[in-house]
C-alpha cells in the first residue's frame, strides 16, 4: 500500500513538472522612452514594430513593446513623465533613448548643459532601478551622418555619447551604443561623406534603413537584458 501511495505521488510530482516545463514564460513588458526617433518607431516601418517581429518571430508572444516617445522630448522632459508614462504602466525593461534634443537644440539655445543631463539622466536610471526594471540605456546616435567628425556638433554628440557609456558602467546597465554602431557604419557605407540620407532622412530622424538598423541592435540588448 505504501509502495502504491509512493508511486502515486510520483506520477503526480511529475504530471506537475511537465505541466510547469510546458507552461509559457512570463510576456516581458518593454517601454522605449524618448523623443522624436521613439514617437516615429510605433509606425508600420519604424524600429519599434520591426522590433516586434525580431523578439515575437512566428506569431509567439514572448514580449509586449510599447513606444512613450514624444517629440522634442529632452532628458529632463523624460525625467518628469516617468511616473505616467514608464512607472504606471509597470514594465520589466525600460530603454531609454535620449540625448539628440539635448544636443541639437543648443543651437537654438534650449539645450541641455553636459552635468545637467548627466544629473537627471542618473536620477532617472536610479528611479528604475528602484522599480525593479532591467534599464537599458542607448547613446545619442546622429546629428548629421558625415563619417570623419566634421558634422557641427559632433563634439558634443560625443561628450554626451560618454556620459551614457560612463553611467551604463557605473550602474551596470545593458549599453546600446547606437553612436558607436552609426560611427562604424557610416565609415563603411557613406562612401561621399553626406550629411544625411544613409541611415537617416535629415541628419537626425531614421529612414527605412535606419530603423532596419537601430531594430536589430535593440532586440540584441533586449534579449540581453532580459537574461541578466
């Protein structure tokens, strides 16, 4: 009797951890917080929907992306909306994409200064992280797609560039360093040197290709975020 009371809570322990192995995974939710780039990315070409097909390939349901991009949007913009726009609508993985506004619009004279930017994006970062979110932090990629440093604003594009790579090391977050990766492909691709028109339509905003391109180095540090 004893052997047969064994060998039925056998059979139902293991009914169990078949019934778990076949269970989904938990659909991870990804908000992308931004500007102008980020707002454009929910369209039918932009890198947020092709980002849907990259991590949700064959009809799966692995995860749930949702763009809170607005346009002209700086850091400190972002910082003062997270509470509705990223906080409430509790996700796992938060990308964070700023940095061009903060830049480009210096020239107009409502950019942000270097410390001002790092103050609050840090402050940003560190709210997430008490919200238990994996933070994935992207380099400002372009102001002008000239390959050798000679866009106008390349200096600062740079500056701010190392203030995201400084804090992805110090905070130990997934980097996705788009400046880096537009650096090089522009380098390789950008055969005349022009200001726009390869990965971009107007030195800034993505074009078909562009969004090809940003997409896939967003599903890699989102497939590496969600594995940390």
């Amino acid at each position: 009797m004893n052997h047969m009371k064994k060998s039925i809570r056998s059979i139902t322990i293991i009914s169990i951890l078949i019934n778990f192995s076949f269970m989904p995974a938990k659909k991870l939710k990804v908000v992308f917080f931004g500007d102008s780039i980020t707002e454009a990315a929910v369209n039918p070409n932009g890198f947020i929907t092709i980002d849907d097909s990259l991590l949700n390939p064959k009809g799966s349901s692995n995860y749930d992306l949702i763009g809170a991009g607005i346009s002209g949007n700086k850091v400190y913009d972002l910082y003062f909306r997270i509470d509705d726009d990223v906080i409430g609508k509790s996700p796992d993985i938060i990308v964070i994409y700023v940095g061009v506004n903060d830049v480009w619009h210096k020239k107009m004279g409502t950019g942000t200064d270097a410390d001002k930017f790092e103050k609050f994006y840090l402050a940003m970062v560190k709210k997430f992280k008490a919200a238990n979110m994996k933070v994935i932090v992207c380099t400002p990629a372009t102001i002008g797609e000239k390959y050798d440093n000679t866009n106008e604003q390349d200096g600062d594009m740079n500056k701010y560039s190392n203030i995201v790579r400084k804090i992805a090391v110090d905070q130990q977050l997934t980097l996705v360093d788009l400046r880096s990766e537009f650096e090089t492909f522009e380098k390789n691709n950008n055969t005349n040197n022009l200001d726009r028109g390869i990965l971009t339509m107007d030195g800034v905003h993505l074009n078909d290709a562009g969004n090809i391109f940003v997409a896939k180095l967003m599903a890699e540090g989102i497939r590496k975020a969600s594995q940390e």
